[in-house]
C-alpha cells in the first residue's frame, strides 16, 4: 500500500473486530458468526508485511494451525492483511491463487475460504453500489471456515440461500449514510 500509514497488528485487529460486531453481526449479516464470536472461537491473525508474497504462506500456516484445534476452541480464523493487496482486483486474483494452493495443500474439503475487502465489488455492480457493503471488510481479510461447520450452520438455518437476499434489502435500506454511520472503517477503533 504505497502512500498509506502502516497499519500495526493492535490496530488491525480492532477494527476488524468492530466492523464484524456493529456490520456482520449487528446488521445480521451472517446469521452464523455471533455463536463462535460470543464463544470466542475465532482467530484473529494480522499479516503486517507491505509485500503479498508470503501472504499464501501465512494463510497454510494459519490452516494447519486451525486444523490442529477442535472446533470447540478455534472455529474459524481471519487473517487480516492491513498493509497489501489494497487493489481489489488484484486481492480477487490472489485469493483464487491461495484456494488453489488450500486445495494442493490437502485442505479441499476441510476449510472454505471467504474473502473480504474494502473495495469489495460484486460482478455487474458499479463500486458505490450499497450491496457490495457485504463483504467489505476495513481490511483486505481471508477467512477460512471450517467446511463441517458451514455443514452444521447451513442446516440448523433452514435458508441459508436466503441470507444474500436479506443481506441485500438490509444494506438497500440502511444506504450509504447508515453504512459510513456504522463506523467501521479502517482506524475506526481508535481511542
């Protein structure tokens, strides 16, 4: 991210912890990450270099570290990359490389993996475009769940399809002001 402030490990992780409790789960929009937050069973983990080029590293490394916990203890865990990938086009083009590489690593059908960004846009959608709010995260963010649990939510939640349609009528109705009201910005936590 030329130009822009490094972004600390404390820092990142506070406002990715905020965005997740006032916009993910204050908006409801996954009906699933309010258990394992409030059971504290999701890993925050923080990749602080300029340089993407370990970032696939990281993300194995966090898989095999999640693979070795019970679900009970470690859900679910978001690497946030503060400081690179700022473009969305190329986060988009590195995380299809880094499922690749979950796949060659043995990991197809253990962990999906779920991508965030702050300049998330969805295909077929202009970038101001309220919708894309979804899965804009402060920071470029990879999330590997736990395809078991993605199991266990989706048939404890009767339409599971449904949630993207929802997730849209909900960010169309709050709009842009509701959305910037939110807070959840990257620097949003600090004091």
């Amino acid at each position: 991210m030329t130009g822009a402030a490094t972004i600390d490990a404390i820092q990142a992780e506070a406002d990715t912890r905020r965005w997740l409790e006032r916009a993910v789960i204050g908006l409801n929009l996954c009906p699933f990450a309010k258990a394992v937050h409030v059971k504290a069973q999701i890993h925050y983990a923080v990749y602080l270099l300029a340089d993407h080029g370990a970032l696939i590293d990281a993300l194995l490394k966090q898989a095999d570290e999640l693979a070795a916990f019970d679900a009970s203890v470690r859900d679910t865990t978001l690497l946030i990359a503060p400081n690179t990938l700022a473009d969305f086009l190329d986060f988009n083009d590195f995380t299809a490389r880094a499922e690749r590489k979950l796949a060659r690593a043995g990991f197809d059908g253990v962990f999906q993996l779920a991508s965030f960004h702050p300049q998330f846009q969805f295909a077929g959608t202009e970038s101001g475009d309220i919708t894309n709010a979804t899965n804009r995260a402060p920071y470029p963010t990879l999330h590997l769940l736990r395809e078991d649990s993605v199991s266990r939510a989706v048939e404890a939640f009767p339409e599971a399809e449904a949630i993207f349609e929802r997730n849209i009528e909900t960010l169309e109705a709050l709009g842009p002001a509701g959305w910037a009201a939110l807070d959840v910005g990257p620097g949003s936590a600090r004091s």
